[in-house]
C-alpha cells in the first residue's frame, strides 16, 4: 500500500468494550478497503475524569450499562467473536497500552491487540497482569520479555501520556474513535465503515 | 400487512437530534422491510433526571457535544436532509409530544412528526409554539385546531406521562430507540436495521 494513500487513525483504549469489536475486525475490513490504520493506544481515564467522571459511564449509569452488555452480546455474536461480560469492569488497561505503545509500528502489534482485547472481554483475563500480556506479544510473533521492559521505560510512557493529550486535543471523547487526516473525527465502531469512506475521498 | 407480522416500537423524544435521521427514513425504511412501526412518543427528560442530568448530556460534555453537531451534519448530508444547528438546544418538545399523543393511530401523525423534526433541526423553528404545531398538523392531513385541544386534556397528558414510564420500564435510556415484542431493545438511529433484522425473526 502506498504511503501516501488512504490512512485512518484508530484510536483504542483496552477497557472499551466497543473498541474489541473494532479492533478485530479492523485488519480485514481496513485491507478490504485499501486503507493504511495507524494504530493508536491511549487512555480514556484522564478524559473522563475531565470530564467529571471517576468511573465508565456503563457503570454510572445502570440502564446504559445493561444495555451495553446486551448491545456487546448480540454484535459480537454476529461477528463470530468469543464474548463475555467480564467478572472485572473496566479493568486497568494502562500496562496493556504501554505495551502496545512500546510495539508500535512493529508487526507483532496489531495481533497483540485483539489479543488483549480478546483476553479482556472473550476470556475474563486480567489483562494487568505482566505474564499474560508478556504472553501475547510471544504469541504475536514479537518478544515479549523485551516488550515489557521497553513499556516500562520513561520514553514509553512519556509517548503514551502524549498521545492521549493528543486524542483529547482532536475532541477525542470516548473510544473507538477514528481520525482522518484532514480532521474529521468519526466515534464508534458503528461508524468504522463510514470513516473508510472518508478516508478514501480524494483518492 | 398481518397485525400479527413483524412490529417495532419506534421510541422517539422531540429534543433528540439522532431521533430526526430516525424518524425522517422510518416511513420509506420500515415499509421496505415489512415492518409494522409503533410510534411512541416519550420524554428523555424525567429520565436523564433519573440518572442526574439536568441538561442534555451533548451540553454537559463540551467534546461530545461538538462531535454530535458534525456528525448530525454528515448524516443528514448522507441522507439529504435539512440541517442545521438550532439557535436554541434542547428545545422543549414537551407540547409536541402531546400533540403526537393526541395522534397516536391517526394517518396524520407519522408525517406530523417528521415536520416537527425538519422544523427543530432543518429550519430553526421554536417546536413550542402551538401555532407552529397546528399548522404542521393541518399541513399533514389532520385538524390542528382539534389536535391541540386533544393535547391539552388530561387524558392525553396522563398517556405520555404512561409511555414515558413505561419506556423507563424497557430499560430505555435515550432516543431514538427501538423495542421489540419479545423484548429487544436497541438504541440509536445507527441500530434501526438490526432492530429490523430482529423484528424479522420468525416471520
């Protein structure tokens, strides 16, 4: 694919429920569609605490969040994904995001993703704990000892930290989200095709 | 069609943007799919009071707010409907919904509630005001005159107050949304064809 061609960027928080279903359908459907993804991890917690939040909305508000599930449950089964809701939500993606961080632009990254993404809401797994993720970058095809020392290094999260000011300064408020180069924000993943499209005018 | 055919409850609140792009295809979408549409009217606001918002939550979150004014404008363009931001949001949709309830199974009222929209949200008109009600009522088949005296009657009033409990009992939490005979719920104008798709089951 061209590098000057059709590029999306796909921003991802582990704890999004939503951003699972995005994110493993995202390599097909973007090669479907001829469009370059850049991947990027960032954090939802300091936005919604701007925001007056301390906890997900799903779980401040009890008919949004039943419904979430609901929503979750039959999508997922229309995808052909493993899905559960699990025993912890949201649990502590910030680990997870410096790893992915860490692995940006490597090819093992993006299989790392919807690993973890599986690992989270496929599987109950404690997607905090060291071993697991160190595990799924192995079996992604990268290295997962050496993953978990570069995501514990000041640059690494420094990047991270910098790409969630990032998101917040596009108007980036929940997660996925979908940015074009020419700004256009598209939020869901019910808004994944339509950002393809987007990203392909011109082209 | 069958009475007992495919059905769908379409939820719908007069200050909610999505619900025009909903309310604008039902009529086209519904008849294409063999779906027989219950139009219920009801009012967000006792239920965000609920939740403990006493604004629209597209006031109370500045970001989220300004992707939904974009958004709506891409959509509406997509669909090629008028639009454009109100001068005034959220407008109080309380009379309208009366009116709407005064029309519940009269032929007029589909095409009253979609003017009502287009008014809001593609022509900055105040919904509040009876006269712009009547007019719309008259310009959609019905008797505006007797429409609005129906919307004042206690009768009417008490039905709107039932259908907003009743859509708090289905667990509704915005608008539009869409329910199911045996018990679906879905939300948002970006789920109506799989509510369809639902709906169709077993038919």
């Amino acid at each position: 694919m061209s590098t000057d061609g059709p590029r999306l960027s796909f921003w991802f928080e582990f704890a999004s429920t939503y951003s699972y279903l995005a994110a493993a359908r995202m390599g097909a459907a973007a090669h479907a569609a001829g469009i370059a993804i850049d991947w990027r991890p960032f954090l939802l917690g300091p936005i919604f605490a701007d925001q007056g939040m301390t906890d997900s909305p799903f779980n401040l508000f009890a008919a949004k969040g039943a419904y979430m599930w609901r929503d979750m449950a039959r999508l997922a089964g229309d995808l052909g994904l493993p899905f559960q809701r699990p025993s912890q939500f949201p649990r502590n993606g910030l680990l997870a995001a410096r790893v992915a961080t860490a692995g940006l632009g490597e090819a093992w990254a993006p299989g790392f993703v919807v690993a973890v993404y599986r690992a989270n809401f496929g599987e109950d797994k404690d997607i905090a704990d060291p071993a697991l993720l160190a595990a799924l970058v192995t079996a992604a095809g990268g290295d997962g000892t050496a993953a978990l020392a570069a995501a514990a290094t000041p640059a690494v999260k420094d990047r991270l930290r910098a790409s969630t000011q990032a998101a917040k300064a596009l108007g980036i408020f929940g997660a996925p989200s979908f940015t074009t180069p020419d700004g256009e924000l598209f939020w869901g993943n019910d808004r994944l095709e339509q950002a393809f499209a987007w990203a392909r005018r011109g082209y």
